[in-house]
C-alpha cells in the first residue's frame, strides 16, 4: 500500500474540519484534534484512526455543558452530559492538577461521556509536566474474552501512570489490558493488515489474524490470565 506523507500543521488542519464536520464544536474540536495529533505524533493507534469509523466519535447534538458535581477541596465527579470523552477527561485532568498542587493528592473522576477519552499518556503526561504523579485509568465496552473464552466480557480497560523525569520529559506508562486495542484492530483492517498472532479470536473462538473477525468475535487479554485478572 502507497504511503504519503502530510505535514503536521496540514494533518491537523484535516483532522479539525472533520471533527467540525461532524458536529463538534469549534472548542471541543480543538481539544480533541490536539489529543489525537498528540497520540498521532507519538506512534499511537488513538490518533486519526479514530477517524476511519465517524459512528465511533460519539457525536450527540443534544450534549449539555460539563458539570462538577460532588466537588470538594481534593476531589470532584465531572459529569460530562454526553459530551466527548477527551473534552471531560481533559477538564478532570486539569481541575485534578490544580486540587492536588494545593492540598498534596486529589481523585477526579468523569462519566456519562460520549465516546473515547484518547491515548492515556497525553493526560497523564501533562500531570507529571506540572511536577505531579499522575494515574489515569479507563474502562470501554466489551471487547475482551477470557482466557479460553470466546465471548468479550471486558473491557480493554488502559492504566496509565505519568511520574516526573529529567528535563528530557516524565516516565509514561501507558498500556491496555488487552492484547490489541480497538483502534489498533480498526487501524489493521484500514491499512489491509493482518493482526500479530495470538491478539484476537473470531465469533466462533478461534484464533485468527483478520481484522475484521477481530471486530465479530473477541480481544484476547495480554499476558494470559494475568491480563484478564488486572
């Protein structure tokens, strides 16, 4: 398959518009294209992939406006009213930084989001950049069978953890507890690739390297049952 290469600033330019054509505002747009550019630039599967499948971007015309509900000196639950997942996580994000360079710790949590909060690492680095630890953690749909299963009964499910570093930048980990991601699978199935052997099963639970069975059947959780325990 022809490769092209796009400049960043271009890339970025495309990747707005079709988030505003789809419906987002020009505010939430900004915050997602910067999340997605970030995890694009960095080699990882959360950036314009997330593109390929527009259903899978959770747009909803009726979204309200972010609410901190349950809010106190070092916690807050953000009630995202059906906006994008990326847009509430950042606000928690930002509002957990803030809380916790006052007090020392602080837990921020989000929900009733409309689709994917992104690649973790974004996140979690921009704690560790304002000198903090931070762990950002994920849940998703049914994606991922048991060992030995073949129907998905959780989720992909990523931890991340950001700790200060050097000046060359914080420690990042940033990992799903499946074998493969959704938008690892998407973006195979885009590119015409096959998936890396032992990641996905089809819907009769049989090993397979397609794609598009991957997306019919099941994940497979990394590390065998210690995967599926975390």
């Amino acid at each position: 398959m022809a490769t092209v290469d796009v400049k960043i600033e271009e890339l970025s330019n495309l990747v707005r518009l079709a988030l505003r054509n789809i419906g987002f505002n020009e505010k939430d747009a900004e915050v997602m294209c910067r999340i997605m550019m970030h995890a694009e630039v960095h080699g990882n599967n959360q950036g314009i992939s997330k593109l390929y499948r527009p259903q899978d971007m959770g747009y909803d015309p009726k979204a309200g406006e972010i609410v901190f509900e349950r809010e106190t000196a070092c916690s807050a639950v953000v009630n995202g009213n059906r906006r994008p997942g990326m847009v509430a996580l950042e606000a928690a994000a930002d509002a957990a930084i803030a809380k916790a360079k006052k007090g020392g710790l602080a837990v921020c949590g989000t929900y009733n989001t409309y689709t994917s909060t992104g690649m973790l690492a974004y996140y979690s680095e921009k704690i560790a950049k304002a000198g903090l630890i931070g762990v950002v953690l994920a849940g998703s749909p049914e994606m991922v069978a048991p060992v030995g299963g073949r129907q998905a009964i959780f989720g992909t499910n990523p931890i991340c953890v950001g700790i200060p570093g050097p000046k060359s930048g914080p420690l990042v980990l940033d990992m799903a507890t499946a074998a493969i991601t959704l938008f690892g699978v998407v973006t195979s199935k885009a590119a015409g690739k096959p998936l890396p052997p032992g990641v996905a099963v089809d819907k009769d639970g049989r090993p397979t390297t397609d794609a598009a069975a991957a997306l019919e059947g099941a994940f497979q959780a990394f590390g065998g049952y210690k995967g599926a325990g975390l």
